[in-house]
C-alpha cells in the first residue's frame, strides 16, 4: 500500500505528487505534451531527485497528446531516472503507452493499477542499485 506524497506541486499543465523514491505526474486534459513540457519535468526531476535514484509514474488519467519530438528531446537527459511506468485506465491508453516503449531512453512499463507501478518501480530501483555496485 502506497502512503501519501511527501507534497504536491501544480506547474499549470500538469500534477506532481513526490514521494522518496518516485513521482506521480498528471497532465492535464487536452494539453498537446511538447519539449517545453518535458523540459520542465526535467527541472523538476532535477531538483527534487538530484543525484539519486528514482522512478516516474504517469498517470494517463486524462487525454493529451505528445508530440513525437519529445521522446527523442528526453534522450538528451542524463537524470537517474530509473524507469517509467505509465498508469493506464483504459485498453487504448494501454496499447498507445505500451506503442511508445520503444522510444524512450528508459525502461517502460504499462499497467492497469498503482500497486503495480509502484512496485515496478521499486523493482527498478533495486535493479539500478545492484547494477552500480
């Protein structure tokens, strides 16, 4: 069972709730995800998990639309994120996360519950901490 974010930040087109080890992020409906955007998550990555292990969980409780630059823009990023995973609510969302796997820099996961993202991503965490011993 998941307890509550340490704190909630709102940056205009999106929800963050951190916790120690991972954050929640929410984009909100109708936002057309650019680099901008993802510069931003980056700031924030940046600043709330600097020089430490962590994971990103989105939550596709609404529609947006990314642009497709986006994902080549993040390879750029050298943060410790250790992976995504994106909760889904529906088989479409499912299928369009599960579609952008291949893209990203990091490992990526779908899934149907938050349980399962957290503890994906706590998986990753202990992965990335026996890979760098």
């Amino acid at each position: 069972m998941v307890s509550g974010p340490g704190y909630s930040i709102n940056i205009g087109f999106a929800d963050f709730d951190l916790y120690d080890n991972y954050l929640v992020g929410t984009i909100h409906e109708g936002v057309l995800f650019d680099v901008p955007h993802i510069n931003k998550f980056h700031e924030i990555f940046d600043r709330h998990y600097y020089n430490r292990p962590f994971g990103y969980i989105s939550n596709r409780k609404f529609d947006y639309t990314i642009n497709p630059n986006c994902y080549s823009e993040s390879k750029k990023y050298n943060s410790q994120l250790v992976g995504i995973a994106t909760l889904c609510y529906s088989e479409t969302t499912y299928k369009m996360a599960s579609f952008a796997e291949e893209f990203l820099a990091w490992p990526h996961k779908a899934f149907y519950t938050m349980e399962e993202c957290t503890a994906w991503i706590e998986k990753q965490l202990e992965l990335y901490k026996k890979a760098d011993l």
